[in-house]
C-alpha cells in the first residue's frame, strides 16, 4: 500500500461531485447557525437585569 500520488486524484485541482456537495453543506450548515445564534441571542437577551452604575468621580484632579 503506497501513498496517493497527485496525478491519480481526480479532482486534484477542483471539487467535484460528492466533495463539492460536503463541501458546500458544511459552509452552508456553519452560515445558517450563525444567523440562529445571533437571532436568539438577540430576541431572548435581558437587558433589565443589567446593573446601573453612577460614577461620581466625573474628572481626576491634576496635582
């Protein structure tokens, strides 16, 4: 059993058939979770519960 060489793959240079399915499945799959996550992380986010902080100091004296 030896090592495939570059001459006997086939679509060496471009993806074809099933390659190019899987391929192009993946990106797809990895996009479309993408715009879910950001769908729900933004719809079921909860900004009332954020802590409201008042920083007296407005300005740092100089010496």
């Amino acid at each position: 059993m030896s090592e495939p060489r570059l001459q006997e793959i086939s679509d060496y240079n471009t993806l074809k058939g099933g390659k190019r399915k899987v391929v192009l499945a993946v990106i797809l799959v990895g996009l479309l979770m993408g715009v879910i996550y950001v769908f729900v992380a933004d719809k079921f986010d909860n900004k009332s519960d954020t802590i409201k902080i008042e920083d007296p100091i407005k300005a740092v004296p100089m010496r």
